[in-house]
C-alpha cells in the first residue's frame, strides 16, 4: 500500500476512494495532523495561554486533552465496550468531563502533545 500524499504542513490527505474505516481513520489522522501542526513547538506557557478577549477555560493544550478524551470515548468505551484508560474514569462529581478540558493546565508539554 502507497504512504498517503501530504499537504505543506505534512497532514496526510484522506483517502478520496475508500471503505467506510478507511474513511474514517483518514479523516482522524487529518484532524490529529492538523491540531499538531498549530500546535507544534508550544511549550507550557503556549499550551496553558487563555484568551484575554473572551474570558474562558478553554487552551489548546486543553483541546489537545478533550479530543483525546473523546477518541477513547468513541473507540475504546464506544466501539469495543472496554473501560475507559485510567485517566478518564468517571468520577463521583461529573468532574471528568472537565477534566478533559482542564487536565492539561498542569501537565509537562510533552505529556500533553503526546496523549
């Protein structure tokens, strides 16, 4: 099988002609591509930054956690009914699902870029 054509910020273009998995992983891995592009070389202080203009919660470094969150919510609990991995269990309080958004406001770069 050919390595997928790349676009100039080395997302992989998805698959024009596929089934419907091959669809659907490669669209994922252009979204993925695409979140680590613009978020490519941030440090701590990058990934933790609030905009100023609209007070909110939201960072990249959070987003980055969420689609995490989401991806083994949909892939690990929704389509093999295995429990969620140990960072997302649900707790008493609903407070998972903001930690999804606000996990990363303490954690290493590194550890953020690669989950």
């Amino acid at each position: 099988m050919s390595e997928p054509r790349t676009d100039d910020q080395g997302r992989p273009e998805p698959p024009l002609t596929a089934d419907e998995a091959g669809t659907l992983v490669g669209f994922l891995e252009f979204q993925r591509a695409t979140l680590e592009w613009k978020t490519r070389g941030l440090e701590e202080e990058g990934l933790r930054r609030r905009l100023d203009a609209h007070p909110s919660r939201l960072t990249l470094g959070g987003l980055l956690s969420h689609l995490a969150w989401v991806e083994d919510f949909y892939f690990s609990a929704g389509a093999t009914g295995s429990p969620m991995p140990e960072e997302w269990q649900r707790s008493e309080d609903g407070s998972d699902y903001l930690r999804a958004w606000t996990s990363a406001d303490t954690l290493p770069a590194a550890e953020v870029h690669g989950r």
